[in-house]
C-alpha cells in the first residue's frame, strides 16, 4: 500500500502513479482464463463443448418426457436444458407444488413465481445434473404424482 501523503518532487502523489500502473497491468482476463477460453475454440475443445450440449439436453429430453407422460403440458427442453411444466390449479401456487414435490419426491425444483409474475403457475426443471441422478428424479416423480393425481385433474 503505498501511503496516501507520498509525493514526488512535482508535488503530483505517488498513490495516483501507482493506482495507474496497477489497474492497467492487471486491466483484463488472466492468463488462466484466456488459455481456458482458447481452449474451447480449438477442435478438441469444440467437440467437448458439443457432447456437453447433448448429453443435457438428452436430460432434457428425459425430464420432458417424464412430465408428459405424467400428464403435464410442458414447455423448453428441446434447445435449452430447462423444462417449464404448466401446473394445474389444483397443486396451487408453484411454491405449494414446490414444496408437494420435495416433500413427496424429494426432488428440488425451480419456482415459477422467482421469475417474476408471469412465471407463477409454472415449474422448472434444469438438466444440469448427472444422468443417474435425472432418471432417479423422473422416477420420483412418476411415483409421486401419480399418488396425487395432480396432474390429471386440470
């Protein structure tokens, strides 16, 4: 830390120099960061970027499927690895299926009213996980739903 009262022979402060010197040395993406960016450009990191892509959105695929066999109008999953699943107005608000489907399936999902108003009345699933752990959700929630017959009765 260079002290605040340093001056050089001008009278300009040494603080002043110094802070220059420092955010424009330091000004940018690491080092780290950018071989890990060049990375992703090159064919190698191309190809892993692809099969990600795919294997998500496969989970995606599988968490759609699941919702719609259960009976649910579901939305996304096809380009995106979130799912939105319409919920009747008999599971009430998406904290009250929120909280049904955590406690009955222990399956976390995401809560359509943290989106804003228009979100409310909607769930979303995310792909973002292993897929063990996205057929043992699905499973859940077959067993789970299918006791409440919740999405049966719009």
């Amino acid at each position: 830390m260079v002290p605040s009262n340093l001056k050089f022979k001008d009278g300009s402060l040494v603080r002043d120099d110094f802070n220059r010197l420092m955010t424009t040395a330091f000004n940018g993406a690491s080092n780290i960061v950018q071989s890990g960016g060049l990375a992703c450009l090159d064919p190698e990191g191309q190809k892993e970027i692809s099969e990600l892509i795919d294997y998500y959105l496969e989970n995606a695929k599988i968490l759609r499927e699941t919702m719609e066999s259960i009976g649910f109008t579901v939305h996304g999953g096809v380009d995106a690895p979130y799912v939105f699943v319409e919920l009747p107005k008999s599971m009430g608000s998406s904290w009250d299926a929120f909280n049904t489907i955590l406690e009955k399936a222990q399956v976390v999902t995401i809560p359509g009213a943290g989106f804003g108003p228009r979100g409310e009345g909607f769930l979303r699933l995310s792909a973002f996980a292993p897929r063990d752990s996205v057929v043992e959700a699905c499973e859940r929630l077959k067993v789970a739903l299918a006791q409440e017959s919740v999405a049966k009765t719009k």
